[in-house]
C-alpha cells in the first residue's frame, strides 16, 4: 500500500522509479500533469473514496476563489465570502475529526441511537486544508492572484510529497514554481540525499524507538516504574521527532527532485532554552499558518496583554482541536498555550538569567511533561502516567522491564539522542568539504548503505 508509506517497498522500487523517469521524460507543463496525476493515484491507492473528496474540495475552493477575486472591490461581500469558504472547509475537516465523538455522545444523551459510526480521518486532509485556506485568504487580502487553472491549484493541493506530513507550504510560496522550476542533475542529488536521510529517520530511528514507548504503554495501571514512565516519554519525544522530521526530510526531498523547493520544518527544538523557542522551532510551516492567519489577524503582539493571553490560549486551543477532540489533545493545547503565556509574561525574566544548561533543561522536561497527554488521549491516564514519572503511583524507583529496555536501547537511545544536535552535521559537511574530487563518492557510499539498510529493515 503506497497511501501514507514513503517506507514502502511499492513507493521505493516501483511507484517513485517510474513517476521520476516518466517526469524527466515530460516537457514543459506537461510536468505538472504528470505530476498531479501521480499525486492522484499515489492518494487513491489505500483510500479510493477519499480522492474524490479532496478533489471536490479543490474545486469547491477554486471556485470561490474566482468568486472572492472578482467581488474584492466590495470588502463587505468579499469578507462574507471569505468566513463562507472558511466555514465550509473547517466544517467537512470537523465532521471527520469530531462526527464519531459527536455521535457517540449523541447516543449516549438521546433515547434513540444513530447507527452513524463515522469515517476515519483521511490522510493529510487537515494539512491539504490548511493549504486551501492559506489559497482563499491569500487571495482575499490580494497577496496572489486567483488561480485560473484548476490543474495547477490542485496539484498545489495534493502534491504527493508533502501529504502525509506535510510541511504546510502557503501557497504564495508556490505560485511561481507551479509556473515555472529548475531541474539539474545536482538538484536531484542534494534531493535524493535528504530523502534517503530522512527515510533512515523513519524506518531505522522512529519505528525502533517507538517499539520501546509501545511496550511500556501496554502495560497495566500499577506496573510502571519511574525509570519506565520517563523511558516511556523520552522514547515517544525522540519518536515523534524523528518521524516528523524524517517525512519532513524525505518531502524535501522529493520536492528538489521534482523541481520545488519546500522550506524545512524543524530547525533543532530539543535545544530549545524555553517552551516558545521550542514550539518556535517545532513543526514550523504549521506554526507559522497559525500566526499569519489566526494570531497576526487577531492582533497578534500589538494589542493590550489580555488580548495576547487570548490570542496564545486560542491558538493552542485550535492546534490541540486540530489533532482531534480527545480530552488529551485539549488538555496538551491548554497546558502549551499556559506555559507560553507564562513565559511571555513573567518567567522569560528568570529564563533569561538561567544558564543555556538550565534552560535546556526546563524546557524538555516541560515538553516532555506536555507528550503525555498527546500520546494518552484520556486526561485521567495521562495525569497519572504523570504522577508515575515522579514517583506518585509507581510499582518503584527502577523496575526489570524498564532496566533491560534502558540497556538493550542504550546504544540507540545516545546516537538519537546525539543526532538532535546541529553539531553531527556540521562535522560531516567539513569531513565532506575535504574530500575534494572524493566528496560525490564518498557521499553516494555512505547514502547507499543508510538506503540499504532502510530497505533491509522494510523487507525484514
């Protein structure tokens, strides 16, 4: 199944090969449609139905983008327009995040039952809606012009690389390359690099990693230590890191491969001396989509501090909706949004004092704090998976389980660990600067066996 699966042996001996041969094979705008047409199949191939749905989507938004360009000069009737669209699109994107918890709730209220069980999440849809969004709003504050082109909005829209975790690339940032791109031989290289790179972030960090934080989730209320409650944090935080990143790396680099150029998404966060720098750095197209067209609109900085209080609390509050109305998504988005407006409004004075060390430590101790209730969606459990990890609750100090999966991960657990600082890269490009004529072979060897043991561990 290639839906979702860049770590697919499907997605990396068949469907990439044969989309990048027939790509370079296409002139001009011919490109795009091939394109479009692979990110179409690419969709449709584990979630038939939900193809259709994103492309009407794309022409409903299409169409009111022509429709909001050509009523600009009344900002009245524009703006009306505009919450139309917004409604419309959060409203589909809520009835799958939110109809089964409604429902479900429904039928615990009503007398009678509704046999509706809902429909799963499609794949990328909240991203994919973003992305309409930031089109329709970009359009309406006159930024870019409306697209007349139905194929090259879509292919804006469902472009395959970036679906399944993003980045949330506005579309102002690809107007032009839609039209226009360059292609070179280096391009590609430097974007096979950063897919390989960040497939070996997938496949060989996240997915070892996370069979650790899964196996001290299975066990029972009672049966965790404080070794393994913090195991079991710290095995998720460096989980999630690397498997954002990994897909972050890997759209980027089919991106450069097919002419784009995608910003990056995370900019080191675990080196993060507070929780705003660390959310600064976390997922930064996103975070960014929410200060241009949530936080700046409402004021943003330059309103009175009770207006900044709601515009942070508001913000969180959506970022939480967003992954889902689980009590656990809420109650993380709260406790971000409360640390930020802390920090904003007392405590970047003792932060600033603290030394970097100090400061490091604060903060990944706090956001590590906050991945509980993101990985355990009922508050109760959180709150005491919370209490495990300082000792409230816990079977003891350290426990067997959690002392083999401290030691049989060590070696793991140090390179992941050593991995989120700046300092590995930088070593290896100055190992690779002098290299001289040696610099593209020595690099294709060190890609080749990262691919070959990816592709091992797939097959395996």
């Amino acid at each position: 199944m290639i839906s979702g699966l860049f770590d697919s042996v499907v997605f990396l001996f068949t469907f990439l090969p044969v989309v990048l041969f027939l790509y370079c094979l296409m002139p001009g705008q011919l490109k795009n449609a091939l394109l479009l047409l692979a990110s179409l199949v690419f969709y449709a191939w584990g979630e038939p139905a939900a193809v259709f749905l994103m492309a009407g989507m794309i022409l409903f938004n299409y169409a009111w983008g022509l429709h909001i360009a050509g009523i600009l000069k009344n900002r009245r009737r524009a703006r009306s327009g505009v919450i139309i669209c917004v409604a419309v699109n959060l409203g589909i994107l809520g009835f799958f995040l939110y109809g089964r918890t409604v429902i479900s709730a429904l039928n615990m209220a009503l007398p009678v039952q509704i046999p509706f069980q809902g429909y799963a999440l499609p794949m990328g849809m909240s991203f994919y809606t973003l992305q309409m969004l930031s089109y329709v709003l970009d359009v309406y504050r006159g930024e870019v012009k409306a697209q007349k082109n139905p194929a090259d909005l879509a292919l804006y829209v469902a472009m395959f690389p970036k679906m399944p975790g993003g980045p949330v690339v506005r579309y102002s940032e690809m107007e032009k390359q839609l039209k226009a791109r360059q292609m070179s031989l280096v391009k590609i290289g430097e974007g096979a690099m950063f897919f390989i790179r960040g497939l070996f972030k997938k496949v060989i960090f996240a997915d070892n990693i996370g069979l650790v934080h899964a196996q001290i989730m299975s066990l029972e209320a009672g049966q965790v230590s404080v070794l393994s409650a913090w195991l079991g944090c710290a095995a998720f935080a460096l989980k999630i890191y690397y498997n954002l990143s990994g897909y972050t790396d890997m759209a980027v680099g089919l991106g450069k491969m097919t002419g784009f150029d995608f910003p990056g998404n995370f900019d080191y966060p675990y080196l993060a001396g507070s929780t705003t720098e660390f959310w600064y750095k976390w997922h930064m197209s996103l975070g960014s989509w929410f200060r241009e067209y949530v936080y700046h609109p409402l004021g943003g900085g330059d309103v009175e501090e009770t207006k900044q209080v709601r515009n942070i609390l508001l913000i969180w509050l959506l970022a939480g909706l967003l992954h889902g109305m689980s009590g656990g998504y809420i109650v993380w988005g709260l406790y971000c949004g409360l640390l930020m407006v802390a920090e904003k409004l007392f405590l970047w004075r003792m932060l600033d004092r603290l030394p970097g060390v100090l400061g490091h430590i604060y903060s990944i101790i706090l956001v590590m704090i906050g991945w509980v209730f993101f990985f355990q969606p009922v508050p109760l459990k959180a709150f005491a998976y919370v209490g495990n990890m300082f000792g409230v609750g816990a079977n003891a100090l350290a426990d067997d389980l959690g002392m083999y999966l401290l030691v049989s991960n060590l070696v793991l657990l140090i390179i992941m660990v050593i991995g989120l600082f700046p300092f590995v890269y930088k070593i290896y490009e100055n190992v690779m600067d002098r290299g001289g004529r040696g610099k593209a072979l020595i690099n294709c060897m060190i890609y080749g066996v990262m691919f070959v043991l990816c592709v091992a561990y797939i097959v395996s």
